[in-house]
C-alpha cells in the first residue's frame, strides 16, 4: 500500500480535509436556523432536499464501503496499482454520515412547518425512483460476481449527477420569485470554501505521489468539487447581485408568501400541503 512521500504534505492533505469537513458540514445549519427562526420553509425547494438526500445516501454508500472494506482496497489495487493510495480519507466518511443526518433533519422540517402550497415535483419523483430501481438492479447484477468496486462505483456516479441536477430547481425557482428570500446565503458560502478545499485536498495528494489516479480513480470527488464551485458562484451571484435581498422582503409576511415550485403549474384549485 502506497505512503505518503513528505510528511509537511501529508500533514496539509489532513487539514485541508477536515477544515472542508467543517465547512461543508457547517454550511447545514444556516439553513435550518433559517427555517427554525421562520418557522416556515417556504422559499426552500423540496426538490432540492429529496435530490440532496439521494445524492448524499449514495456518497456515503460509496465513501464508507471504499474505505472501510478490504476487499474493495484490493480490487481498487488491482484495478489502479497497488502503490496507489485509496481516494477516501475520513474526513470524507465524517461528511457523508452529516450530510444525510442533517438533510433528513431538514426533510423533517418541512413536514413540521409552513410550507405554503410547496410540494416536491412528480419530475423529481420520477427521477428518484429511476434511481432507486437502478440502484436495485446493479446489486443484483454486482452480487453473483463479487464486482463491489463497480458497484459503488456506480453510486459515485449518482451523487456526481444527483449534484448537478439538485441545484437547478432551487436556481429556477429564484429565477422565477425573482428573489432568494428563504435559501440561505451562509449555507452557499460554506459550500464554496468546502469545495474548494476539497479540490485543494486531491491536488496535495496529486503533488505527493507524482499521478492524477486519484483525480480519475475517484472522478466523482473531483466532479463534485467542480460542480459546487459552479452552482455555489451561480447562487452568490443571483443573491447579491441580480436579486439582492431587500428589508422589507424579510419580513415573515412577504417570506411566507406562497410559493409555487418549479415544473408545477400554478392552479385554481386548493393544494394539498402534504409532501
């Protein structure tokens, strides 16, 4: 099994780890402190909390099988090198148990307060079932042969993709209120510096054992990173510079006005507030 090279790296890669480890761990609560102070999580797309909490699952499926089971160290060995380093630290394992806690924390929020005439999408139903049929299918087909490092390989392609796509209902919904009231700005900024770090990290360890496997051996760490710094800079520039939030939108009044979420037609007719 590979070692690190310099210790003054290896020592960086740790604390680069752990601090996007805060970060982005950190980066939960703004939002749910948002929604506690409100009482309300109107503003808030569902979309984007049932995307986040599949996406999430699948990184810690991936993140936990990768480094606490031997037998897929050996098949990643066999696959990259055995001089190769595994592309999980525990950092990453820390994260992923986090993230899906607080996410379903704040699935729980919604169903404990106002939430308008808001109500998770059948678009992004459908896509959560495709995902968890998929998922049932691969193990199925991963099980007879013992392909463990292609099956988690395959939830790693999930969250890379369940990350791109559970930004958009939130972007197209400030895009159509015009306003960013009820999603958190801290929760963004967090995000961002969690991401960046979270690059910074693969590229210590890129420097030290002199290869890129651990960019490709774990291309969805490194298409996540890429991928929130996008969205991340896309909500920095939609709340402080196209929607900028004014006084009297924060105001509980206007923040709980009722929100329609994106790919769901506005209609005449009373809405369940069911989710």
């Amino acid at each position: 099994m590979a070692s690190w090279n310099l210790l003054y790296l290896e020592i960086t890669y740790q604390v680069l780890g752990w601090i996007a480890f805060f970060s982005w761990s950190v980066s939960f609560y703004p939002q749910v402190i948002l929604n506690y102070k409100r009482k309300s999580v109107v503003g808030l797309n569902f979309d984007f909390l049932v995307l986040n909490m599949t996406k999430h699952s699948s990184y810690l499926i991936y993140n936990a099988a990768m480094f606490f089971s031997p037998e897929i160290q050996r098949q990643y060995h066999e696959k990259y090198g055995a001089g190769e380093m595994i592309p999980v630290a525990a950092n990453d394992v820390a994260f992923s148990i986090h993230a899906v806690a607080l996410t379903a924390f704040t699935l729980f929020q919604v169903v404990i307060y106002e939430r308008g005439n808001q109500k998770v999408s059948k678009t992004c139903g459908v896509i959560t079932a495709i995902v968890l049929v998929s998922a049932v299918v691969c193990v199925i087909l991963a099980w007879p042969h013992h392909s463990w490092l292609w099956l988690i390989s395959f939830f790693n392609t999930i969250q890379v993709i369940m990350t791109a796509i559970k930004y958009i209902p939130q972007a197209f919904m400030n895009f159509r209120r015009k306003s960013t009231v009820g999603w958190s700005i801290g929760n963004i900024l967090l995000d961002l510096v969690g991401g960046l770090l979270n690059f910074g990290q693969m590229s210590v360890q890129s420097i030290d054992q002199h290869t890129l496997v651990n960019f490709y051996g774990n291309i969805g760490k490194t298409l996540l990173s890429l991928e929130v710094v996008f969205f991340d800079v896309l909500f920095i520039i939609q709340h402080y510079v196209l929607y900028p939030v004014k006084e009297d939108e924060s105001s509980p009044t206007i923040a709980s006005e009722p929100i329609i979420a994106p790919f769901i037609k506005p209609t005449d007719k009373p809405q369940s507030p069911d989710v």
